[in-house]
C-alpha cells in the first residue's frame, strides 16, 4: 500500500513531460512517485467506492486504497441530510443485493437511515483500514511505461495502484445557482445537499428555488417549520404517488429468519420497476397510463384548476426525472405556503424578485436546485496514454465502453460512467453490475500481471453508436430539457434500456475487446 | 417585417426586467389629476388593467401551446410582464385613490364572462388565433389607451410607468408580428391586423375576446364549409368598415349584463394574483 511519503526523486517516463493538460500548469509539474502502488485505487467513499472496495474484497484482492476527500463516508447520502430527503427507490432494491438489510423501519427509507446502511457496509465488511480520508484527489495520471496511476490530492499527496477506479460519483458537487444578484441578497442562503442543521426556521419566511427531486422532499418538511415557505417552481415535474410504509416487526423478523424472503421481495420490486421501463423511457400506451395516474393524483390532491394547470407538466413522463410524494402537493395548499411560477428577474437585498414586478422578501432562501453534473468533462484532470486529457476529449459530451472505461485511459474504471444512469429502476442495482465488471477487469490486469488494458478505440466506437441510435428513440430524447443532457442535447448520462439489459452488457467481459499490454 | 432572432429576444428579455419597487409610487404628481378626471380614470383604468391581466392568461395559454422552447420561454416572460403591467397600473389606481381599501376592483359582467371563458378554454385554442388575437390587443393598448392615457394624464409617475410598460410592450409586438411571419401570416394580413387594432375601443376588444369561442366554432364552420380562414377575418375587417359590429357587441353587453352574479362560478384563483404592492 503507498502512502504519501512519496520520493521526490524524478521518475522517467512520459509523465514528467507531459504536454497538454485541463489547466496547463500542471502538465510539466506531475511525476511519477517511485513508491509501491496499490493494486487497485479507489476514488471515493460512497456506495459506488466501498461496494467496489467489498467486491474486490470477496474476490480475493485486499491491496485496495480509498481515498476520501471529506472526513466520513458515505458521499451523497453523507451530503444530502435536508429534512424529508429520502431515496425514491424502495430500501428493499434500493441497496446492494450482497449486503441485505432485513431492518429497514419503511418501504422507502430517509437519508440517515441510507447512511446507517452505509456505515453498516464499512462494519460489517471491515473497510475502515483502506479509507484515507480527507485525500481530495484534483489530478489521475496514468504512467504507461509503469502502467501505474497517481493520484494527487490537493495538499500534493500522492498515491499510485495498478488499476484505479473513479467512484467520486455523479451528483457529489454542488454551487449556488448562477442567478443574478445572488450576491446581493444578504439573508441566510441554504444548499440542500449542504444542509444548515444550525439554522431555526421557527417563524420564519423562506424561498425555495427548485422544485426537483430534493426540492419536493424538502418543502412538507419546511411548511411544517417555517412561518411562511415561497416555493419557486420554474418546470413542473410528473409527480407519482408513492407507496410508502413502515416495515412491520413481523416482516424484519421474516427477512432476518428468511433471507429468501427478502430476496423474493426484491426480485419482486426488481421486476415491477423493469416494467416500468416501458413507460417512462420510451412511448408506448404505459407511458399514457404513467401519466393518468401522475394527473389523478394532482386532481385528487389538488383541487384548485389553476394550481393543478401551474402544477400539471408539459413534457412526456420519464422525460425528466419522475418525482414520487404524497405530502408534497398537500404541502403547497397549506395557509403558510405558496407556489410562484413566475420566472425569477434577479434575487436582491431581501429575496427574490420576480417578472410579474414583485420583490418576494423573505429571511432564507433554499436551493434545492441539484447537482453539478459534468456531461463534457471530468470533476479533476485524468490524464491517460500519449499525454491525452480526459476532459479535452469529451468536450463534445462523455463517451465509454460500457460506460466503464475509456480507449487511452487503461486500467481505469468508472462507476457511474457516461450512459449508465437508469430512469426506472435502482442506481444500485446498475452499480453492482459495473462492480462485477470492473473486478473482472482488474483480476485479468493482475493475474496477467498487464501493464494495461486498454479498450479499442473501433469497439467503443461502434459500442457509442449504437447507444445514441437507441438513445434517440427514448423519452429524455423527446424534446425537454433535463440535466441528463448537454446544453446541445447530447445524452451522455442515461442508458437506453432495461436494466436487465445494462446487467446483460455488463455481465460479459470480453477480452478481444480490448488492448493488453 | 423582418423577423427577428428570438433567442436573442429572449437573452434581451431576461436582462432587462423592472419591478414595482423601481418606481416611487409616493412621489409627488398625484394631484395632477383633476376632479373632472377622476371617475372616468378610476373606470378606465379598471378596464385597462383587466385587459392586461386578460392578455396575461391568454400567454400563459400561448406559452402551452409554443412550437419552440425559446418561444415556450418568451411567453412565459410576456405572461408575467402582463402581469406586472396590471400590477403597476393597479398601483397606479392605489396612487390615485382609486382602490376601495386593498381590495382589487370587481371585474365587471362581461370580464367574468371573459375570465371564464379565458379559464376554460384559452388553453385549448389553437395557437394562431392566440397569436392573432393577442397582438391586436396588444396594439389597441400599445397605440391607442395608452397614447389616449398620456396625453390626458399629466401625472409624472404615470408617465414613468407607462415607459416602462410600452417598451414591454413594443417586444410583445415584435414577438408577436414575428410569429405571425412563421405561422405563415402574409404582409396584408398583417397590416390589416395593424390598421385594425387602433381602431377597437376597449369594449370591443372585450367583445372579441367574448366573441372568441363563437369565432372559434364558427371558423371551424366555415372552414369545413371550404372557405379558407383568410377569408374570414377579411370579413371580419369588412364589418367592420361598414360600421355595424357595434350593434352585436353591444347587444351582447347588454345581454350579459341581466346575468346574475350568482350564476356565474368563482373567479379562478389566477385572478387573485393581483397587487398593487411592490414587496410580499
């Protein structure tokens, strides 16, 4: 295991001269450390980091290094603590098939319990000893005569494996929005995957900008807290109900008794979300259906014509993200608690001011406007083979193989690489797929003792192209406007299938695919 | 007419926005207006401001109904502009004295016949007769009230509002003669559109905004008859060169004003949007 009392001495090989480079300062700076690589390097210490972390584990490889740019695990379910925020896919699925939790208190469980499960994973399967935290890696360079990577935190640490793995994770940065004045306003500002659990809202007159997957879980927490919530709609979203129970004691007995049980029950949600492919992600009668069900819901929870026409989307379902509550619209109904839908001017002095002519003050104005996601570039440079730079080449929008790896980037794998995402089923039931996949790659690098493995230009290629040609085809592809997608419309994000089908792809390593060395 | 970029339109749109809080509502001027003034200003104003609040639901109807995103975006913007523009003059009748208490003025009959209609069915008109029908409103403001109300009004903080309300306006026109050009629309229907407007007292235009479904229907007639669309609202220009469309609009307000209150439902919720005040 390295560590980073890395030797300064100089290390031959192209690294040291490498040309081009994100910031161009660094290229002539980097160096190999010469000290004993890791077989793997792991990015991150999230679901994605630690699965990976016990899949190598179990496959028998231990020389593993995690590094962690905070201070604890559990990535975006460590950073997304807002009050309400929840996974949106049932606990039963929403969780790794070779860890079962038979205690889940509900069908679909809050943000602290998600982090429990997450510290359980770090227990239960020992990864304490691999993590080094606060290691916030802001370069990934690969030596291609060594066939090592390094990384290299931003106190200059360095740290070097064999094989690395980028498990930083999709949706970990965030900013404030770049809405115009967002300087002026000098009340208190929020992130909500940055909550303030310091801040009383008792009494208090609060904005909301952005009513998205975070945002809808936010606001029935806050309608109930604040003395006056101004929720800031700018697109509305398909809103599913969602149903959601507390785990009865004889049913955590059962699983516990019986882990076929729960299995089955997991097969169950597996299947029932598989089928729900068919209507949020391309257009068929269930797509009709998915959308009658989302209408009945407002009109049954909301009474109001006009409300329910600002709530009601003009998009096809599944084309953005579906939203699931059932205090959310209830919420907005409240005496203390109003939906604007007007587009913002500007923020000022004391909050927001909006086209209509009217400058809505309030105390506290909450973000709940998402995630940085970078569908052209990468969130720190990774600098693969010929001095090429990962974020130059995907300019024009992320490409992979099997949303893995990358042609000029050898031994690199990629959790949530580009079209991985799934629109109906669970993210980790996707992300146990690419685990296996990755273990497969790795276990070849090691036993053939490879300096690289390095998939075909040719394959990802044609692998690319078909994946568009079927991407054009879907429902995120139809017209509105999402974060899955590049400003131009490119879809670098979604995979365009079942998620049977993504485990089917993924299920096959073929070697001729790729270059070894 | 040369049309114009709309995304550039829209960039412009974003980045010139006003707010009541721009304008000092208690700045002196206000007793400017004279007595004799008073009552016929508290009635127009109500109308006027009823109409932009009109005009503000019919482009949230058109926002629906964009072909294009940018144009999605745009009428989104013009929705609440309208909006603002009712507000302001809302303001402006709080300024004057005009307002009984906080309460927003009562629309009269034939509105709530108009709000109704717009509430039920605005969202399911097609696109072209918004984009007809809008524009010629937008006109009859833009060229006729509010050159009327300038010349007649001296109050200093009205003319400052209504800068600002017209240079709103002069886009929405842009906009609208723009999309008109798209869908087709040929320079004589246009002009005539243009030569018209300024012609439509307010009543009128009320009358055509309650004339819409009937028109509606009607043209769907007339079109299934074999009679190409054009043809139609040249005749509608016909009627009224021969001076007669008064009879059947005030026929019409005469009739609706023996429909009790009661009868009609409540007024949509959208209604209740309205303020005078700069700051919530």
């Amino acid at each position: 295991m390295t560590t980073s009392s890395a030797s300064p001495k100089k290390a031959p090989g192209k690294a040291a001269t490498r040309k081009r480079s994100t910031t161009g300062k660094r290229a002539t700076v980097k160096k190999t450390p010469a000290v004993k690589p890791a077989a793997v390097l792991i990015v991150g210490a999230g679901f994605a980091g630690l699965g990976m972390a016990i899949r190598l584990k179990q496959a028998g490889i231990k020389d593993i290094v995690i590094l962690e740019r905070a201070s604890a695990v559990g990535g975006t379910w460590r950073d997304n603590q807002y009050p309400g925020a929840a996974c949106d896919i049932p606990s039963n699925l929403y969780s790794y098939s070779f860890a079962p939790n038979p205690n889940w208190s509900r069908s679909f469980s809050g943000s602290e319990e998600i982090l429990g499960y997450i510290h359980h994973l770090v227990a239960e399967f020992e990864l304490e000893p691999y993590i080094r935290f606060e290691k916030n890696v802001e370069d990934l360079s690969f030596d291609e005569k060594k066939g090592i990577w390094t990384a290299t935190t931003d106190k200059g640490e360095q740290f070097a494996g064999r094989a690395a793995v980028m498990a930083q994770g999709p949706l970990s940065n965030c900013s404030f929005p770049a809405i115009t004045g967002i300087e002026d306003f000098t009340g208190h500002k929020i992130h909500s995957a940055r909550w303030d659990h310091e801040y009383d809202f008792t009494g208090k007159k609060v904005a909301v900008i952005g009513t998205g997957a975070s945002g809808i879980q936010i606001i029935p927490e806050l309608v109930k807290q604040a003395g006056h919530v101004k929720v800031f709609q700018r697109t509305p979203g398909w809103v599913m109900p969602r149903p959601d129970f507390a785990t009865p004691a004889w049913n955590k007995k059962l699983f516990e008794k019986l882990p076929a049980s729960q299995q089955a029950m997991r097969n169950l949600l597996y299947w029932s979300h598989e089928s729900m492919a068919l209507a949020v992600i391309w257009k068929s009668p269930l797509t009709r259906i998915a959308e009658r069900v989302a209408r009945l819901h407002l009109r049954r929870q909301v009474k109001d014509r006009w409300l329910r026409r600002q709530l009601t989307p003009d998009f096809t379902i599944g084309c953005k993200r579906v939203l699931v509550s059932n205090d959310y619209y209830p919420a907005l109904q409240k005496d203390n608690a109003k939906l604007i839908t007007w587009p913002i001017a500007r923020l000022s002095e004391k909050g927001v001011r909006t086209v209509e002519g009217i400058e809505h003050q309030v105390d506290c104005i909450v973000f709940a406007t998402g995630f940085d996601v970078s569908h052209s570039g990468t969130p720190f440079p990774v600098k693969g083979r010929d001095g090429r730079v990962l974020g130059e080449e995907w300019q024009g929008g992320a490409q992979a193989y099997k949303s893995i790896n990358v042609s000029g980037y050898p031994n690199l794998f990629m959790t949530f690489g580009p079209n991985s995402g799934p629109g109906h089923n669970s993210a980790l039931v996707y992300m146990e797929s690419q685990l296996d996949y990755a273990v497969k790659g790795i276990e070849k690098i090691l036993k053939d003792d490879l300096k690289m493995l390095d998939v075909k230009e040719d394959v990802q290629r044609r692998h690319n192209k078909a994946i568009q040609k079927r991407l054009a085809r879907t429902n995120w592809n139809s017209g509105c406007k999402s974060w899955y997608l590049t400003e131009d419309g490119f879809n670098a994000t979604m995979y365009p299938g079942f998620a049977t089908q993504y485990a089917a792809q993924m299920a096959e390593f073929e070697e001729r695919d790729y270059e070894t060395v | 007419m040369a049309s114009i970029d709309l995304d550039k339109m829209l960039t412009k749109i974003k980045s010139t926005q006003w707010a009541l809080s721009d304008i000092d509502w208690d700045a002196p001027g206000a007793e400017l207006i004279t007595e004799e003034q008073w009552p016929k200003l508290k009635d127009f104003m109500a109308d006027l401001m009823w109409i932009e609040h009109v005009g503000a639901r019919a482009f949230a109807a058109m926002a629906k109904k964009a072909p294009t995103d940018t144009l999605r975006q745009i009428y989104t913007y013009f929705h609440a502009e309208e909006q603002r523009h009712a507000n302001a003059e809302m303001a402006l009748m709080k300024r004057w004295g005009m307002l009984e208490g906080d309460e927003i003025p009562e629309p009269n009959i034939n509105l709530r016949l108009v709000i109704e209609w717009l509430d039920r069915y605005s969202d399911d008109m097609p696109v072209y007769v918004l984009g007809t029908v809008v524009p010629m409103l937008e006109i009859a403001l833009d060229g006729a009230l509010c050159t009327f109300l300038l010349e007649t009004v001296k109050d200093p903080v009205c003319h400052q509002a209504f800068e600002k309300i017209n240079d709103d306006e002069s886009r929405h026109l842009g906009v609208g003669f723009s999309v008109m050009e798209m869908q087709g629309r040929g320079k004589t229907f246009i002009g005539a559109t243009k030569m018209l407007a300024p012609l439509l007292d307010p009543r009128l235009m009320l009358g055509i905004a309650s004339y819409v479904p009937l028109l509606n229907k009607m043209r769907d007639n007339i079109i299934t008859m074999g009679l190409p669309e054009e043809r139609l609202y040249a005749a509608m220009a016909k009627f009224e060169k021969i001076g007669g469309y008064h009879v059947p609009v005030d026929g019409m307000v005469k009739l609706t004003g023996l429909i009790p209150r009661r009868a009609l439902p409540a007024v949509p919720s959208w209604v209740r949007e309205l303020t005078y005040q700069p700051t919530a």
